[in-house]
C-alpha cells in the first residue's frame, strides 16, 4: 500500500459516516458550533474526514446544488500556525458560496466568519493524477483572478484537528472574487504582495511565495489529493489556492478591502 493510500485508509463504519455527515451538514445549515468530531471518535482518520467531505458534497449535489470548484486549505505556514494544523486540506466549493464583491454579506448565518485573500484559478483543460506538476497547472489555466475567502468553523472555539476540520469542508463557507483577470503568463504568480485592509487600516499583509511556494503549486496539491479520492478536476473548475495570510475575523459593520499586487482589489461589507 502506497504511503497516500495509507494516509486515505477509512476506520469509520458507513453508518458512522452518515451520522457525522449529518452531523456536520446541520451545523453549517443552522450556524451552530459543535465538538470537534474526533471528541466521539477519537480515532478518525483523514480519510474518514474525506468520506464525511464527499458524502455532504454527494447529498448537496443530489439537491441540486452545482459544485463550481475546489479550494485548498492550509497551504501557507501562516495559515497552518493559525490553525495548529500540518497537513493541506480540500474542501468543494458550490454556487450557493459564492457572494458579488461590494455588497453586503450576512453574519447571522455564519459561526465564527474570518477573511482569508488567495490567488484564484479558472481552468481550461482538465487536470488529473498524482503528480500534477506547477506547469502542468499553468498550462491548463485560462486566468487569475484575487478572491476573498469567508472560511467559517463549525466548531466550538475554531477548535479542530485534520480529521474534523477536513469533514467539515475545509471551514468552506462564502468567497468572493473581483479585481481583474489577469493571464498567469503576464505576471510573476509567486511574488504577489497582497493587504488586508479592514475598516480602513491595513491588518495584515504578506507574499503570494507563502502559498505552497507558488500558488499554482497549491493547485497542483489539489489535484493531487483529489486523485487520492478518485476525483479530479474538470475544465472550467474554480479553485482557489489558499490563504495567503493568517485569517482576520470579521463582524457586522466591518469593511473589508483585500488589495493585490497585479490584480487589483476585492471588496465586501459584513452585516
Ligand atoms: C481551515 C481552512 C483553511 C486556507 O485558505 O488555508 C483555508 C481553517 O483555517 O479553518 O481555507
Ligand atoms: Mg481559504
């Protein structure tokens, strides 16, 4: 057995699954905190996470949800010290996450929202295997865009480890995109400064290097792991690269304003 299979290998009974999944599905439906899911099943393994991630995916996409895409989570040291977590993550994204930059974004369904600025890639060719490679990731990539991620933990306190952060969708929960398109030929993806500006004051800023390298990098990461699950990413996906920064927790009245190097600004108002 290959170290990724190991790292995939499932110790939860289908009946558990379905348990946690439902679990996990009426948190982020009813914007309730819950235990981290290990508290009751202290030996979940990672790939438990991912049958709980891919059986609220297969329930929502049942319902007619549309999956747009994925996001990787977890990609920079900034991101992993926040979290105390080591390992990159997936997590799916639907249409429904979506929300248009400049508007008012509400709370109220939301636990504990925090803003996380990534690099963001619209694909034109489909990507797939377990060595994926950066340029493989470029080559297929038909642009760029800045995006905000609105990550949201449904558990007590943002308190969680690998196997419960990755049932819960990598923390997905809104993104936002804007700014301005842009060729990954026609600009240096790796050394992009971004800022976090909330209610007029810069709150944290950093280099698009952090993510994985290089951000197509984290992308590549994607693929990977979802090769691992038996899935992989279709042309036209979505897929954001990951927090460049550590996450900044919002509240109603905040106003947030990502600005990036190259590809201009993203903006939103938290109600
Ligand atoms: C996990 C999700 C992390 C990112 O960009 O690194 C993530 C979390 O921090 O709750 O979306
Ligand atoms: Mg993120």
């Amino acid at each position: 057995m290959t170290a990724e299979a190991l790292r995939m290998q499932r110790t939860l009974i289908e009946a558990d699954v379905l348990r946690l999944t439902d679990r996990i599905e009426a948190a982020q439906r009813d914007a309730t905190a819950i235990p981290k899911l290990t508290q009751d099943f202290p030996g979940m393994t990672l790939g438990d996470g991912y049958a709980v991630q891919l059986m609220l995916l297969r329930r929502w996409l049942a319902e007619g949800q549309r999956q747009v895409g994925w996001k990787a989570g977890l990609t920079s040291k900034a991101k992993m010290d926040q979290m105390g977590v080591r390992v990159p993550t997936v997590g799916f994204l639907l249409a429904t996450m979506f929300r248009p930059e400049n508007t008012a974004i509400t709370t109220r369904d939301l636990v504990h929202p925090r803003v996380e600025c990534e690099v963001a890639f619209v694909t034109k060719a489909p990507l797939s295997g377990p060595y994926c490679t950066r340029e493989q990731v470029l080559a297929a990539t038909d642009f760029v865009v800045p995006a905000v991620e609105i990550i949201d933990s449904r558990f007590s306190g943002f308190q969680f480890d690998l196997p419960s952060v990755v049932a819960d969708n990598s923390s997905s929960a809104r993104y936002v995109t804007g700014g301005r398109a842009r060729l990954p030929a026609d600009i240096d993806l790796s050394t992009l400064g971004v800022v976090i500006e909330k209610n007029g004051e810069i709150v944290t800023m950093g280099a698009s290097t952090a993510v994985a390298g290089h951000p197509a990098d984290a992308v590549a990461l994607v693929v990977k792991v979802l090769h691992e699950l038996g899935e992989s990413l279709p042309a036209g996906s979505f897929v954001m690269s990951g927090g460049i920064t550590e996450a900044i927790a919002v509240q109603p009245g905040d106003f947030v304003c990502a600005r990036f190097q190259e590809l201009g600004s993203v903006a939103m108002r938290f109600v």
